[in-house]
C-alpha cells in the first residue's frame, strides 16, 4: 500500500451550467436549459473565490457553459476541468452514484404533485408500522414549512407527518419526543424496503423538537434510508482493499453505510468543515475521505437564496483554503459537486447542470471535459486501488 492519500469533496449543487441533456429536465413547466448556478450568483451579487478560483473555477465555467462571471477569471494554478452526467436524474443519490463509479441504470420513482401525493397502499404500511389511523401533509412540501403548518396537529394526534418533495424521495417528520426518535427511526428503516422495491431513492426520517410553531425546528438526527447500490463504489473497493475509508456529512446515508470505515457527522457545515480540517491533518496514510456540504444545496439552493447561496460560496472558499494547508506530499483533493440547484432559476428544484472538477495535488492540469464517474476512478488510481465499473482515469 501506498502512503498517498485522497480527499474527495462534494459541494453539493455548486453546478456551472452547460449540460447537454437539461433541456430534459424541468422546475415546474420550464426546462433547465440555461441554468448556472455559478454564473447567475456571480452575475447577481458578485463572488470572490480565491481559492477555488485559484484552481481554475472561472476556467472550468467558461470550458463547461461559455460563460464567464464576475471575479472568476484566475489562470488556473491546479487540476481543472468540467463533468458531465449521463445518469437519468439530478438528484444526489445519482450524482454522488456516479461520481463513486457507478451511473444509475434505471429511472427513479417520483411521487405527483398533487394530493394525495401517496397512494393508499404506501398510506396503509404507514399507518400500520406507526400504529396511527392517518398521515397528515401526503403532499409536496418544504420540510420547514410542514412543520411549521402540520406540528401542533402531529402532537395531538400522533399521526406521521409525510411528505415528498421533487427528488425521489418519501421524508417522515415527527416530534423526538411525543412521537419518540427511535420509534420515527424504526418507521422509516422498516418502510424503506417498500419504497425501494418501487424505485424510490430515499425514505427519509426527519426528527424535530419544540412544543409550537414558534419553536419548532429540526435537529441533527436526521437519517436517510437509500437504496443500495448496485454495484461496488469507490469506497466498497477501497474499504475491501484494507483502507481508511472517511464519510463526513450524509455521505454514509447517500452510500446505505456501505464502504464506510468511520463516520464524521454534524449539525451544520461549519461542524463538517471542522471533520474535513481534522481529517486533512490526521487521516491514516492510503485512506479515501469522501465529505459532502449540503447547505449550499439545502439552505440555499432550494429556498432561491441568492445572496445566502453566494455567501456561502465566499465561507467554503476561506475553509478549502484552511484545509489544503493541512495536506501532505503525495497526497490529492478534488472537489466537485453533484448536481446543480440554481438559486436564480423558476421552482425550487435541482438544476440539470455540468460541474467542476478542481483538483490539488497534481500541479497545474486542465483536464477538459469528463464524465462524473472519471473522477472516481482517478481517485483510486492515485490509490493505486482497482477502479470502479465505470470511468477513465484523467490523472
């Protein structure tokens, strides 16, 4: 075994436009061709991005969608380039997926916008795991505003708030403690095979506290439920080989804890970045760190959220460059992301994007045009590891 180590970093939407297919792909009636999410936060509000620009960010923008954007026009100084997606949805499960070395085969299940967004059979298992007479929400919703509209009802009732959102997704918000955690935890762990057999990606159990709707809010128990795999990822072939294999943030969730070594979770992306500095100083020669930051994506991304999105950008730049430092001879850091969530574009959903590819630890190298799982397997050849079932190595 070598001594090299390698950090692999999704900043989870951070997308730069240009995808072939997001004609495709549509927010409401409107399809997502001209989406950008770098450009059009760049262009609103402006964006200074030292670090990540100083790997050839604004370059790869201009190599993925023809764009240029304010502040982002660095001559790259490390690895640099765009990728492209060819798994059949922009959600997370099949971004990180393919980036890991293996591309969806099949189409997700998503539930309509409409109500009842469940049908009655997936209504029934509910309420008879969680021993209720009902569901409340079974529509579209923003997890936030669910339990700011359905909370109160919830505790007098002791019915499941349900809901599900674009993605192929089924979330389960319940009180910790009138409802009980681990009680929400079994729900959603023993209603997941269902949804999966039907092709739904995530069963979601989304725990909050608070006795009104002035003071509830989510906590950091979150837990995802997602289908497996289907064949063996980046972090099952380096786990098999002997190695460290790192998750921080919902990483173990996004893989169904399959691969993963240690887990490293927290209740904001200022805790993961805390992981992520730690692990750049400490992790064990020959490891694989895999971190996803989802408050790009979730805070900002999804609430159209320009200004905060933007903000957010200028914070993550100020840590990779923290988190660089830390980094040994040898070892390599590539940061991506794995789909786009434009904050300027019509709806609330993902956006069908191309992303970067920045990359330290190679010196300067413009790599071009790849595909998502061409990331994965250049991480197991600087690990010298065997590489997944799909993608070329661009080291």
């Amino acid at each position: 075994m070598n001594d090299k180590r390698a950090f692999l970093i999704v900043m989870d939407s951070v997308g730069i436009g240009g995808a072939p297919d997001a004609d495709r792909f549509f927010n409401g009636d409107l399809p997502d061709t001209g989406a950008n999410t770098i450009a059009h936060i760049a262009q609103a509000c402006g964006l200074s991005l030292p670090v990540l620009d100083g790997l050839g960010l604004g370059a790869a923008l201009a190599l993925a969608s023809g764009k240029t954007a304010p502040g982002l026009d660095a001559q790259p100084q490390g690895l640099w380039g765009a990728a492209t997606e060819i798994s059949p949805g922009k959600d997370t499960p099949s971004g990180h997926w393919e980036i890991a070395g293996v591309p969806v085969p099949w189409q997700w299940h998503y539930f309509p916008d409409e109500q009842p967004a469940f049908p009655a059979a997936i209504t029934r298992r509910i309420c008879e795991l969680a021993g209720t007479e009902g569901i409340l929400g079974n529509c579209h919703a923003s997890g936030t505003q669910v339990i700011q509209e359905f909370g109160a009802r919830h505790i007098q009732s002791g019915w499941p708030i349900c809901y599900t959102s674009a993605d192929s997704v089924l979330q389960i918000a319940a009180h910790e403690q009138h409802f009980g955690l681990q009680r929400l935890l079994k729900l959603c762990e023993d209603l997941a095979p269902m949804l999966h057999a039907m092709k739904v990606g995530r069963v979601i159990a989304r725990p909050f506290i608070g006795e009104d709707a002035a003071s509830f809010r989510r906590t950091s128990h979150r837990r995802d439920y997602a289908i497996a795999p289907p064949a063996d990822t980046i972090l099952d072939i380096a786990l098999g080989a002997g190695r460290t294999t790192h998750a921080v943030g919902k990483i173990g969730d996004i893989f169904s804890h399959r691969g993963i070594s240690r887990l490293h979770k927290g209740e904001s992306d200022a805790d993961l970045a805390g992981h992520l500095i730690r692990l750049g100083q400490e992790a064990e020669p020959g490891s694989l760190t895999f971190a996803n930051f989802v408050e790009f994506d979730s805070l900002y991304g999804h609430r159209r959220d320009i200004r905060g999105y933007g903000a957010h950008l200028e914070w993550f730049d100020a840590v990779a460059g923290r988190f660089i430092a830390t980094l040994r001879p040898g070892d390599l850091a590539i940061f991506t992301a794995d789909h786009g969530n434009d904050p300027s574009w019509c709806g609330t959903d993902h956006t069908r994007e191309r992303v970067p590819v920045l990359g330290v630890g190679v010196g300067t190298k413009a790599i071009g045009q790849v595909s998502f799982s061409d990331i994965g397997a250049s991480v197991m050849a600087h690990l010298d590891l065997p590489p997944p079932q799909e993608g070329k190595s661009f080291l």
